[in-house]
C-alpha cells in the first residue's frame, strides 16, 4: 500500500521568533519512505535537525515577523495490514524490564500515575488478566467513559481530569489510557501521526494529526487507540514521547495566531511516479 501524508499549517506573527518542529516523519519511517519527507518553509529560513531524546527528528530555526507557512508531503509504503494483535503478549515484572522502557512508567505532564488514579485503576482492572487482555480492558474502558468533543479540546487537560469530566479529544483518550496502564506496571508512550480513513467508512469531519499510544508486552511494543478501540490501517508514526507535552508539533518562542491547518493522508495507487 502506497499512501500520500502532509500538511500545509500557516502562522501570523507580530516579531521575529525561534521556533521548534516536530513536523518530520519518525526516522523509523525512513526505509518506507518513497519521496523525500522534507519541509518547505515560507519564507525560506535555514533549519537546523536535530534528534530529541526519544529519538524523534526535530527541527530548529528563527523566522521574521509576517505570515509563517510550513508545508510537507510525502509518500511512504505501508504493509495494508491492520494493527499487529498478539493476545498471547505477556506483561513483565517490573523488576524484568529493560532499563530503557522504565520512563514509560513514571508520571508526566499530563499523566498522573501518582494520584488518585492508581486507586481507580486497580479497582476497575483488577480482575482483569495481566498482559494484553488488561491494556484491551482498559482501551474497552476508556472508550466507552469519554466523549469526542472537538470544541471541548484544551490544552491543560491531563488524565484525571478527562477521568472527571468524561469529554475530550483523541490525546485525551490516549493520556487516560496511558495513566491506566502506567498504574497496573505497564509501560506506555505517546504517538502522533497520521491515520487516514483507510479501510473504514470516511467521516466527514475535517483530518487532523492523530495520537495513539504504545505498550511494551512480550518484549516488544505494541499500538493501541483507546479513540477508535478498533485495529486500524495505515498509521504514519511522526514523534512518540511520554505524553503530549513531548511532542509538540510547534513550539513558537514568540506571540503567534494560527491562521490555516490542513492535513491529508490519502491511499494511491501503487504505479504513482514520486
């Protein structure tokens, strides 16, 4: 399977200001990728890479004050194959696991493992089946206690609180899931990416970036969605981190406004020419 991915955002800025991107596919992406995934900046300013701590490739530069646009498009291979289900993967002793997945463990910006959660957690999940039955009841859980709400996004929302006020958008979904699993000993991490309607029916709602999260079962991590708690297709990794707050797509040093934001991520056909 062949698929199209970009974006094209625009700013207003009143003064000049450094400014942080997240906007590259993840490095593990490069070996599919079949068109070069390079940013196109208006006005042509010089951008530094860099790679983050979690291994995500960023981008650094400084930009005059005027209207900011940042495009990409690029075209990477995909398997066509739904998200890997192992409903054998085995959940590890926390003393079992490798030192480099322990962070995933610890409390973040927006995920509180040390609260009130903890309680929650294991009093709703108790009972279930250690390992991938246990994340599949928590992703169950999380779905059916949240709902979408596009106009209630904001960006201070952690996981106790999508608990209480039960709405949020998908990096809600994914924060709740992610305290849960951190409370019953699981290791998880944040995603963001594109996921297009490929293989399910089109909404009509405008595309977007997508969150997903990631657990370490049997050795290896595994994706999950509490969002749309079905296996989907075509998901284009671009950052993962602790939670949201690790994954900025943006960071602008500076007073800005957000003018336009269009992201696509479309199927084509396999004899397209790059």
């Amino acid at each position: 399977m062949i698929i199209r991915v970009g974006f094209e955002i625009a700013f207003e800025l009143p003064l000049p200001a450094p400014v942080l991107l997240m906007l590259y596919l993840h490095p593990s992406r490069a070996a599919t990728t079949r068109s070069p995934d390079r940013l196109e900046v208006s006005p042509r300013v010089p951008i530094r890479e860099y790679i983050d701590s979690y291994g995500n490739r960023c981008g650094r530069m400084v930009v005059p004050a005027g209207r900011l646009v940042i495009k990409n498009d690029a075209v990477v291979a995909d398997c066509g194959l739904p998200d890997l289900q192992v409903l054998t993967a085995a959940q590890f002793q926390v003393d079992q696991l490798p030192d480099e997945v322990l962070l995933y463990l610890l409390a973040s910006r927006y995920c509180e493992v040390d609260s009130e959660l903890k309680d929650i957690a294991w009093s709703l999940f108790k009972d279930t089946a250690p390992g991938w039955p246990r994340v599949q009841a928590i992703c169950d859980f999380v779905h059916r206690h949240i709902r979408f709400d596009y106009l209630q996004a904001r960006g201070n929302r952690t996981a106790l609180d999508v608990y209480r006020e039960r709405v949020g958008v998908c990096r809600d979904f994914m924060h709740l899931a992610i305290a849960f699993c951190r409370c019953c000993n699981i290791p998880a991490r944040y995603c963001t990416g594109y996921l297009g309607d490929i293989g399910v029916p089109p909404v009509a709602a405008v595309m977007d970036f997508s969150a997903w999260f990631e657990v370490y079962l049997g050795g290896q991590w595994y994706a999950f969605d509490a969002r749309n708690n079905v296996p989907r297709i075509g998901r284009v990794l671009m950052a993962r981190g602790r939670d949201a707050a690790d994954v900025a797509l943006t960071t602008i040093f500076g007073e800005n406004q957000l003018q336009s934001f269009t992201v696509w991520s479309d199927e084509i056909h396999h004899n397209h020419e790059a």
